[in-house]
C-alpha cells in the first residue's frame, strides 16, 4: 500500500515505520545504535578533554583503566564518574580492577 507518507514497513525487531524512499533502514533501530565515542558527549568539556588527551576515545580504552587512575586526570571531577560508569556498564564493561 503506497500513499503520500510513503510505504509502511515493519523492520526485523518489530518496528512500524513507514518510509518514502526504499531504504530499509529502520529510524527506531538507527536511533538505538550509539556510536562507540558517545559517551564522550555525555561529559563535560574539561572532562572530555582530560580523556582525549589520554587517548581514550572509547570504552574499550577506558576500561583499561583503573576508576583512580580516571579520577587523577585533571579535568575529571566526582560528577563525570556515575556517567563513565553507567557508559561502560551500557557496554557490559566496567574500569579495570
Ligand atoms: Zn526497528
């Protein structure tokens, strides 16, 4: 069924959409996959900074890292700390022990 607002679709997880052009991307699903650096947006400049200055630019990095080693860097205060938290567990990772 065609109308004005296009095709409606139902993507593999479910989801109803409809779309005018034949891309198959579903916009639910594009919008639950999160790019690897976003946890860098949830922090605040000078915390973002200290990690970039690092070199960890992911999660996969920055559980490398010890949850001291995190809070030395200057820039990062007590509050970036629950983000970078919630960030790693989201990714079923966590700081390094
Ligand atoms: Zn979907």
């Amino acid at each position: 069924m065609v109308n004005a607002k296009g095709t409606l679709r139902t993507c593999e997880q479910g989801h109803s959409y409809s779309k005018s052009s034949d891309c198959p991307t579903c916009p639910v699903c594009e919008q639950e996959r999160k790019p690897k650096e976003g946890f860098l947006s949830l922090l605040s400049a000078p915390a973002r900074r200290a990690l970039e200055n690092q070199g960890i630019t992911t999660l996969q990095l920055l559980s490398q890292y010890t949850e001291k080693e995190i809070l030395k860097l200057h820039g990062i205060g007590p509050s970036a700390m629950p983000k970078l938290k919630q960030a790693l567990e989201e990714e079923e990772l966590s700081f390094n022990k």
